[in-house]
C-alpha cells in the first residue's frame, strides 16, 4: 500500500486543483476531495497527495479555522508526512482573516512554531518582493484585486496586512530577496534567525521559479507549509531525494465525449476578457443576477436555451461583468443576496445540463466551482493533463462521470475556454 506523503488543505475548489495540478506535473499522482471530509478512509484510493478544497476562503472566521482544521486532522489520520494550506496566489482575505487564523490554529495541530508563507507564482504573474505582491507589474493594490467584490485587497505589503489577521502582528516576518537569492541553505538559516525571534510565519520574497525551488528545498523538514500552489513545485523532489516517490508519468484521462458546457461565474478581469473571446465563437448566456431575483428569467429558461444550443457546438453561461454592473446589481439586491443568487443559479444550471447529457464541463471562479460541484454531488477527482499553468482537466471518481477543468477567477490566457476545448480534442 502506497503511503500518503502530503496532505493539502485548500480554502476553494479552484486553488485545490490548481495545487493538484502542479502536484501532477511535478511526479505524484493526486486526489482531490471536494468539501470537508468525512469519516470516509482512502484505503482504496492510491494516491502521493491529498487535496482537500474546502470553501473557508470568505466563510465565517470560526466556521473556516473549524472546517480546516477537520480536514487536517483527517488528512494527518490517513498518514499525511507534511500539510499545506494553500490559498490563493493574490492573498484573497480580509483584515480579519481567513489566512491568518487558519494558519495559527494548523501550526497549533502540527505542534510546531514556524511556518513558511509564501503566495508567489511567477509563472503567472504573481511575484514578491521585499514583502510586497505583486501581479504582473502592478502592486496588488493596484491590480484588479482592489475592487474584488468579496475580498478587495487595497494592501500590497503582507507582513503588515497578515500580521493584521494574527494574534501578534510581530509573528510575522520576512525572509527578503537578497536571502533568497542565496539558495535554500541560506534560507534555511534565516528562518532560523526568525524561529528564535519569535517568529512564526515567514513570508518569503520571490521573483522567479528558481526561488520557489529554493525555498520549497529550505522547507522539508517542516510540518506546515502555506502558499499558493508555486512553491508546491519542489516539495514532489523533497520525497524523493529520500527515495518515497519513484518517478512517474502523467497519467491520461479517458474522453467521455458529448457536449460541453463552459460556466463563468468570476467577474475578474481575467474570465471577463475570456467569456468576450469565447462569445465571439460560440453561443453565449448571460445570468443577470436582478432578472434571476425578479423571476423574468429563470433557471429553467437558461437551460432549455442552452440544451437547444449544444446541437451546433459549446455553450457558454456567464454572469461576468465589469465592476459598475456588479456593484449596481449588489446595491439592487444587497451584496450576499446579489452572489447568492447567481451562484445559486449557476448550481441548478450544472445539474439541469448533466440531466441533459453534458459529461464536460469548464467552471471558472472559486464561488461557482464549489457551488456546481456541491450541486453535482462530486467529491473525489482524479487529476489529470494541464490546460495552462494551474488549471489542469479531472475526472470524477464515482457518479455522475464527468471530465471537469476548474479555474481561478485570476487565471488563464485570453483564449483559455478555447485552449480548454482544443485539449479535449486532441485527447
């Protein structure tokens, strides 16, 4: 029986798979598990990593600290070495957490006294230096996070901003560029440096792939690990330089064929300029949350149109809007009824599609993906080939059978729903 070598605690459904993703690409075959895990054991499932996406990252600060700490409690039960909390590359919080207060209870679990911090993911735009995020060449504070509709990050420098969300704003602090620079011997000694401070989160400044690997090297004999899914890249080569995981190849799903259905739930710049794309080849439904509200337009109308459309080809559903239509709708509705209706809506479309044949589908958004996964009753999937940078093809393990890509809001080219679709093609 193969031995769980890492377990994953991730705070969405679209960050898990990107974690399991880059998990896939760098030598472990993975597992995700959607929603909190129960008592179930995985004695029938091999697999080197655990993924477990939760949907803590704008829930209740105690409801997320609780459901956090359950899936790593059961992660460590079926044998997990070391935890990573991943969260997402643009530190999606709010001065009072989740971040933060997740991470302390995790490092109180594993029964150690540092932790890494580090959100950086080069590879797509998001890089740190001397504390600060960036994403692309823009502070965040500057980016399109700033007018996130559920976590607005108006404070590039996350010393300041996670030492907000902890029980001691002196428990974080620094391991600069001119350390990391260095290597991973260098960083090792610095966090040791910190260890003796008092410090018990380290954020680790990085600009480009080698630091990541650096710092994931430097990380090995910790308990915890927290991040975006970019330093995950070197901790597959921590096992096995000590011989745990054999070198593997990236295993193929099976094509189920049949129509495919493109959801977009994310109002971020990214899936905006992607649902624009994909509109100019195939058809396109928008969901206006006040129409859903009012009853003119329901569920069910959305998804008569879309089954009559999928004879000629994909069908996309969005409710992707710039940022003066999202704020009007929430101040028509009210900000949790305007995302409730909408997501809502986004769940019952998944199931109506899946009744009318849909076995593929692309979800974009973390809110939306965890919403259609619950709607569809998914709870494990298999990790498979990548579509880009983060966002990687699974399939089901159980019923429905569905092939399903879920995507950060953030992420993804321009062309990113046709790539998806051309990679079905060639598969």
């Amino acid at each position: 029986m193969r031995s769980l070598l890492l377990g994953a605690v991730a705070d969405d459904v679209t960050g898990a798979t990107d974690l399991g993703s880059m998990l896939s690409r760098n030598g472990m075959d993975v597992i995700q598990v959607l929603g909190p895990p129960g008592k179930e054991s995985t004695d029938d499932v091999e697999a080197d990593a655990i993924v477990c996406a939760l949907k803590t990252r704008t829930a209740p600060r105690e409801q997320a600290v609780e459901e956090s700490l359950a899936a790593a409690r059961w992660l460590m039960a079926q044998g997990a070495k070391q935890l990573f909390f991943k969260y997402c590359s643009t530190f999606d919080s709010t001065e009072a957490g989740n971040i933060g207060p997740v991470a302390e209870a995790l490092l109180d679990l594993v029964d150690e006294d540092l932790a890494v911090v580090c959100p950086a993911y080069p590879e797509n735009g998001r890089t740190v230096f001397q504390g600060h995020l960036f994403v692309g060449n823009r502070l965040l504070s500057e980016s399109g996070m700033r007018h996130h509709p559920l976590t607005p990050m108006t404070d590039a420098n996350l010393v300041r901003f996670l030492g907000r969300q902890c029980r001691r704003p002196e428990s974080v602090g620094l391991v600069p560029y001119e350390v990391v620079d260095r290597g991973a011997g260098a960083i090792r000694a610095w966090l040791a440096k910190l260890r003796a401070r008092g410090v018990r989160f380290a954020l680790v400044d990085a600009t480009k792939a080698d630091h990541l690997w650096s710092a994931a090297t430097a990380v090995s004999d910790l308990r915890l690990v927290t991040g975006g899914s970019g330093i995950a890249r070197g901790l597959p080569a921590n096992f096995r330089r000590t011989d745990e995981l054999p070198e593997r190849i990236e295993a193929r799903l099976p094509a189920l064929g049949g129509p495919v259905a493109v959801l977009a739930g994310s109002c971020s710049e990214a899936t905006r300029a992607q649902v624009g794309v994909m509109a100019t080849r195939h058809t396109a439904l928008a969901l206006d949350p006040i129409a859903l509200a009012g009853g003119p337009e329901t569920v069910d109308e959305i998804v008569g149109r879309a089954r009559a459309a999928l004879g000629q080809g994909p069908v996309l559903i969005h409710s992707s809007a710039a940022p003066e239509q999202v704020e009007a709708a929430q101040q028509a509705l009210g900000r949790d009824k305007a995302g409730e209706t909408v997501e809502a809506a986004f769940g019952k479309v998944a199931s109506g599609l899946v009744e009318s044949g849909v076995r593929t589908f692309v979800v974009a958004g973390g809110e939306t993906s965890g919403r259609v996964a619950a709607a569809l009753g998914l709870r494990r999937l298999r990790i498979g080939p990548e579509i880009e940078p983060g966002v990687p093809w699974t399939l089901h393990i159980g019923d429905p059978e569905v092939r399903i890509a879920f995507k950060s809001g953030n992420f993804g080219s321009d062309d990113f729903f046709l790539k998806a679709l051309e990679i079905l093609e060639e598969s």
